[in-house]
C-alpha cells in the first residue's frame, strides 16, 4: 500500500505523544503530594520525640499538651493538602490541553487563494477532470497516485473499483482537497481546484461514508 509507511510512521509518532502526555498528566505534581504525606507521617513522631525530651525537663509538657500538638499539625497541614492537590489537577488539566493547544498551533497546509474563483451555483454543471495526477503522502515515498488522467462529465454516475492500495481513496482525499496534488491539476466544471474558493468547492461536492 502506498499509504502503509505513512501511516506506519503516523501512528507511531501519535502513540509516542500520547504515552508521554499520560505520562506526564499522572506524575504532575506527585513528588509534592509524597512531600506532606511523608511530612504527616513524620510529624507526629517528631512531636512525641520531642515532647519526651520536655518531659526531661524542669518544667514537663502534659500528655494532653503532646495530643494537642499532633491534632494542630493535622489541621495545620490540611489546608495545604487541599491546595496541593488543587494544584496537581491543574497541572494534569494543563498537561492534558497542551495536546489540543498543539493541534491548534498546527500550521494550515491547505489554503484559499487571495483571489479565489467564485462560482455561482447557476453555473455549477459537476463536470470533473483529472489531468495527469500524481501525489505521494512522503515527498520520497511511493507516489499512491501516479499520472491519472479521467473525464466525468457532468450528471454522470461511475465507479472507481480497484485492489488495495490502488489509490482509491486517495482520490476521494484529493478531490475533497484535504491534500493538495503534487503534479498535474484536478478541474471542476474547467476550473482548477486550487483555484476554487472553499465556499464554492462546499456547494460542489458532497461526501459520503
């Protein structure tokens, strides 16, 4: 198949961001929540460490004063508990959006002319012309299209059959034009394609699957 190394490396490009965006949406901001987990398993040990050695003293805290102290530092930590685990979901969120941010960021490959040809639809007649097409999806791949020439003239019904591989839909892509050709030209009703504005190719064509 033409499109197999294409989308061989595709897929493998797409699986690798995905593993790292899991990656990074389930280990933001872990190492803070392990820090006050550990500092509430530390505390209170630390606190009866050092209450014993008062207890040495000339003035001794109370057993009521030791459980006083650990309740405190339960309250104290608890509200930076919550803010911490605030912040590890916005970082999460964050890592998550920066996927969609990047498709957003992506530049458009397919664009309108400045001065694009309008046709009204009074004059739309659905003839199609393939003028010695050829597009390839890897500028050294194997071309999945290759000088295809073919007339459709307007109000006529046809079948493109084929193995696979052949290039069928790859066709149906260009003629939608979600890809540009790499040679030859593709004409509606004798105007080439990326001439049409996309208002007009909208009304043209339809697709179906």
């Amino acid at each position: 198949m033409a499109r197999g190394p294409h989308l061989t490396q595709r897929f493998a490009r797409i699986s690798g961001d995905l593993a790292r965006l899991e990656v990074r949406s389930h280990t933001a901001g872990e190492w803070q929540w392990m820090l006050i987990g550990f500092a509430l398993a530390v505390l209170p040990a630390l606190t009866l460490l050092a209450g014993g050695l008062l207890m040495r003293t000339d003035d001794p805290a109370s057993v009521g004063t030791l459980v006083a102290m650990i309740a405190l530092q339960e309250q104290l930590l608890w509200p930076f508990e919550q803010l911490l685990e605030i912040g590890r979901d916005m970082r999460k969120a964050r890592a998550l959006f920066a996927r969609i941010f990047e498709y957003l960021d992506r530049p458009v490959e397919i664009t309108e002319r400045a001065d694009p040809v309008i046709l009204p639809r009074a004059r739309m007649r659905g003839e199609v012309q393939l003028d010695r097409v050829r597009f390839a999806y890897a500028p050294s791949g194997r071309p999945a299209v290759h000088d295809v020439s073919l007339t459709i003239p307007a109000g006529s019904r046809i079948a493109i059959v084929g193995p696979t591989g052949s290039g069928k839909t790859t066709l149906g892509y260009l003629l939608a034009r979600l890809h540009d050709v790499d040679g030859g030209a593709i004409r509606f009703d004798g105007v080439d394609l990326r001439d049409l504005s996309f208002d007009t190719l909208a009304q043209m064509l339809g697709v179906v699957s």
